[in-house]
C-alpha cells in the first residue's frame, strides 16, 4: 500500500508534487487473521463453538470481542489462544461420585494456504480426579484419569454464503497404567455453515467422538443474533441462549443459559489387573457469567448447575452399570 503527500512550490504553482512513501513492512505472522467464532457477518470464522462438542473432544473458546469487525478475535503471530479450564463436581452423599478435571491447551494458526483459510493447530492435557466412597456400589474408577490430544482444525469460506469447518484430533485417553491401544481416540467433527440472513446462521454436521457409548453424533440447529445485546445458540449437542446485561469500553458482560452433555472415555486397568475402558456421561443444565474484553486480553466465565442422568459402563469386563447420584457444578474458565 502506498501513501502520497501532496505539496504545494513556493512559487505557487499549482501542480503537486507526488512523493511516495515506502511499503510498510510486515512479517509472515503478522499477517494472519483468525476470525473468531459466532459473528455472522463472516464465514471465513470458525463456524461453531466446539463446546458444543461433548467433552471428549478438544474445544477452543474463540469469541468475538465488543465491537472489533473484519477479522473479530484475530491475535498478531501464531498464538492465537491459551485456555485453562477447572470444573468441578463434587460428590454428594455416599452414592455420589465426584470429579474434579483441570484443562489446558493453547492454539497455533497458520495459512493453509492463505491466510483465508487458516489451519489451527491445538495441542491441550486434562487430569481428572476421581472421589468415590469405597464400598459394594463403588465404580472403581482409578483415582486420577488422563487425556491428552492435538487438533488440527481447517476452515474454509466457500462463496459469499457458505463455510466449512473441519477437524481431526488423536488423543490419547487412559489413567497412565492401561498403555494399550485401547487409550488411542480419534476425534473431529465437520460441520457447513449457511448464512440465511444478516443476523441468521444455519449450521448442519457430525461430531466424531470414537466412543463405545457414542461414536456419532449429529450436531447442528440455528444460530441467531437478533440485536447486538442477544445471541441465541439453538444448536445441539449444546443449546445456549446469551444476553449482555453490562459494557463498558474495556469489555462486556454477559449472562447465559446453556445445556450440555457430558462426559468421558478413558482405557483404565482395574483392581485385579484386567485392562478395560469406562465411559461416564451426564445431563446438565447450567447458568453462566462471562466476560469478553473490548480489545484482545483476557476473558473469563464461571458456570453453575445442575446435572443429572449420571452413568458410569465398563464395556471389556462384566462390570454392573453405576448410576451416581445427582450433583451441582462449577466451572471457572481463562483465556487469552
């Protein structure tokens, strides 16, 4: 890009003088723009929020800053993001089950192979720790599970209209002492995106979880943003209805409400030394504070709720399905 400056002779001539300024200088990195997810107006973005995936597979939390357009949420150099994630569910009574589960990950971007079209590389850990009253109805879960995983994420605008969001991500799920294949998943999910109008977005697709109790699951519904204040997520597996209830120049807040379902696999070595896989699932209802900052800091959300339908099924062995009792949630999240 050029500049000129018009001057004027002392003489008064009337012509200018047309200098041109030299090209401003940018790196590879600086470059790159990652659109972030949910605005509407630009289907070069992610096209959903992955937590709309179970937990299970990777999710980012890529999310539109206050009034930043054309490209919202883009981060000069590769770092694009860095997430921590504590979610706790604690055990009440003596037919609970407890979980405690710590996250991690940062994300990459790169072109592939214009910036348009930009590759995110993530790679995240989790621990999970386990709280359980031993006796006759105890699971005998390990008392710490482990996940880790590295997703490589592409999107793609396809005309004026239309976007693709592609991904794939093996992992490695176990508690550290079964070291067989049965830890290796392989997660992704690919999803279209359609923008119907200005404010209306219709996205359609599958998450691949590569579990015994899920392998498949269609995700997929209507993402609205009828005014600048409400953002309306009819999307499953994870339906989530936002509205800003406070903003100031550094940042805004919001308050939501949001369905989840949860849950895990993992490649576990029992008591007696037998090599087995545990999947537990739940329900959960959940109430949510955000905030999202004007430029590109920090944000934060802290989530509470209920959950319900807990289950507990070792597939490899001929282990009774448990059912702990209901519990309560709390998840406090930071990312950059």
């Amino acid at each position: 890009m050029f500049c000129v400056v018009l001057t004027a002779t002392a003489a008064g001539d009337e012509a200018a003088a047309v200098v041109p300024l030299p090209p401003v200088e940018q790196d590879f990195f600086s470059r790159i723009r990652l659109a972030a997810l949910g605005d509407p107006q630009d289907l070069s973005e992610p096209l959903l929020l992955d937590d709309v995936a179970p937990p299970g597979q990777p999710r980012q939390e890529f999310e539109p800053p206050a009034g930043r357009k054309l490209p919202p949420g883009a981060k000069p150099g590769p770092l694009q993001q860095a997430i921590f994630t504590l979610t706790e569910l604690p055990r009440l009574g003596d037919d609970g089950l407890g979980l405690t589960t710590l996250e991690t990950s940062l994300t990459i971007g790169l072109p592939a192979p214009t910036v348009d079209s930009p590759l995110l590389v993530t790679p995240g850990f989790g621990t999970t720790f386990v709280d359980e009253v031993p006796g006759p109805t105890d699971p005998g879960l390990p008392s710490q599970l482990y996940e880790s995983w590295i997703q490589a994420r592409w999107l793609r605008k396809v005309g004026e209209r239309f976007g693709v969001d592609l991904a794939v991500a093996p992992g490695w799920y176990s508690d550290f002492a079964n070291d067989t294949a049965q830890a290796l998943r392989v997660t992704g999910h690919g999803f279209g995106a359609w923008e119907a109008t200005e404010d209306l977005r219709v996205v359609a697709g599958v998450i691949y979880l590569d579990r015994y109790d899920v392998n498949l699951l269609p995700a997929g519904g209507l993402l609205w943003t009828p005014a600048d204040d409400q953002r309306h997520e009819l999307i499953f597996p994870r339906p989530r209805l936002a509205w800003r209830v406070a903003e100031t120049p550094r940042g805004s807040q919001w308050l939501y409400l949001a369905g989840e379902f949860g849950g895990n696999q993992w490649a576990v070595r029992r008591d007696d030394g037998t090599n087995d896989v545990v999947v537990y699932h739940d329900y959960r209802l959940l109430v949510g504070w955000e905030r999202r900052p004007a430029d590109l800091g920090v944000s934060w959300r802290l989530e509470t709720g209920w959950v319900t339908g807990r289950l507990v099924e070792y597939y490899l062995t001929d282990t009774g399905d448990y059912h702990p009792g209901d519990t309560v949630l709390v998840r406090v999240g930071l990312w950059y």
